[in-house]
C-alpha cells in the first residue's frame, strides 16, 4: 500500500496512544458500506476546506526511530490553507523537534533541537511542493496523504484492495465517536483506516508490515482533533529564525548518494 515514507517513517512524526481508547464493534446485520465511497467521502471533506488544523499522536518502533535519529513518540500539528501554505510542528514531551512550513515560494525546515534550519525554493501549490520535497530531497511532510487536494486520489494510487472491516468505536474529549473501520492493502504494508460516521475525518492510521497478521507494527497514528473552519494568521506560514540559528543546506538525495559512506 503506501510507501514508506508517506506513512511518515522517513520524518517519523508524532506520539503513542492508549489502547483503550480504541474499541472494535461486532457485525450488525445491517448493509456493508462501500469502503470506497467512504474514503471519496474522507477525501471531499479535506479537500473542501479552505483551512483546517488537525492534531495527532502516534508510535513507531523503536528500531525505526533510532535509525531516523528520532524519538518513537511525539506529537504532531498540522495547520492547512489551500492552496499552498502548510506548517507542520513535530514535538516531543512538549518541545517543538522539528517544524516544517511552506508559504508558496519556499520551503523550510528547523531542527528545533539543534537550532537548524533548512530552505528550499519552490513556486506552486501545496501539491506541488510535496511532490518536490519528494523527488529531490527525499522526505514529505508527516501524514501528507492527508494533506493534498485529493487525498482519495493519493491513497487509492498507493493500494491493491481496499476494504470494510467493520465499525469501532473512539473515546475522544469525553463523547464516544462511532467509526468506520477500512483496510488498505499493499505489497510493502497494510494499513486501517478509522473514518467518524458523522463526519468523515480520520481519527485512527494503524500500518503494519505486509504478511505480518498484524503484529509488525510500522506506525500508529492517533488523529486527536479536526478544526475545519479555524482562524488562521498569515504569520503561522513564516519562518522567524531565532536568535543563534544556523542555515545549513538542503541535501538533495542525488548529493547524498553521491557523499561517501
């Protein structure tokens, strides 16, 4: 299904979440929905916001993370304005580690750790940057299936089969949200998709290794909150570099190949 990268591996993101939060529902008796139609429902829905910010948590081994030179949990916010301004906070036990913001003319990245920073020129739209930052230098902000115009479009280009699973339900702010539970199959990892009947929005993205039964955990991803209409500055899109920051290169994956071991 997705490549690795897309599922965040490559700039592995976010923080662990209860289990308990978390509850499959048995078969009722009623129709089987189509799961393709609820992840064009999914898809609608973000792509018809002007704006929206979303929050999450997530885990991924701890093998992965050592070998990323990251922390197998953190947390993630993500703020969205179409068609091309993104800022993506990365942070651990509440200190932000890395920042990624994209204004429409440039792209940059802070290590908040190091008090790095990072740029990369790229004219066009949020789509269009991804795909750059992709091709050239190797790396996608986290959950970017989930930022794209056509989300549906970006998911269903990754996977062999998708499938209904059942319902399942989410604790979330002290209400019980009724869910929909979708696979989504592929050759390097299979993957579940937790969609609210009510209003389409993820709120759980749990990968594992193809082949696995489950057990091979790659990234579980806990969606804690949707803002469709929040209120968003044009300052959230640009990078102030703090006192003591020092630019340092982008590294292109050709330069990185090219670098001896």
């Amino acid at each position: 299904m997705f490549k690795l990268p897309l599922l965040a591996i490559a700039t592995a993101l976010l923080v662990s979440s209860c289990a308990t939060r978390y509850a499959t529902l048995p078969a009722d008796s009623g129709p089987t929905p189509d799961p393709d139609v609820l992840l064009k429902a999914m898809s609608t829905r973000l792509a018809s916001a002007k704006q929206y910010r979303f929050t999450a948590a997530n885990t991924i081994p701890k093998e992965v993370a050592e070998a990323q030179h990251q922390q197998p949990k953190n947390d993630v916010a993500v703020v969205v304005a179409r068609p091309d301004k993104l800022d993506v906070k990365i942070s651990h036990q509440g200190a932000v580690a890395r920042e990624m913001i994209y204004d429409g003319n440039t792209f940059t990245v802070v290590d908040g750790i190091n008090n790095f920073y990072s740029k990369a020129a790229h004219q066009g739209t949020l789509d269009t940057a991804v795909a750059q930052m992709t091709k050239i230098y190797g790396f996608q902000p986290p959950l970017a299936e989930f930022l794209l115009s056509d989300p549906y479009r970006d998911i269903k280009h990754r996977v062999a089969a998708i499938t209904y699973l059942g319902k399942g339900e989410v604790r979330e702010g002290g209400k019980t949200v009724l869910c929909h539970r979708i696979g989504l199959a592929g050759r390097l990892a299979d993957a579940e998709l937790w969609l609210g009947t009510a209003d389409n929005l993820p709120r759980r993205l749990k990968a594992t290794r193809s082949n696995s039964a489950g057990r091979d955990l790659l990234v579980d991803v806990d969606f804690l909150s949707w803002d469709l209409n929040p209120q968003v500055s044009g300052s959230a899109f640009r990078h102030q570099a703090p006192a003591g920051a020092v630019e340092i290169p982008m590294i292109t994956v050709a330069e990185a190949s090219a670098a001896p071991n």
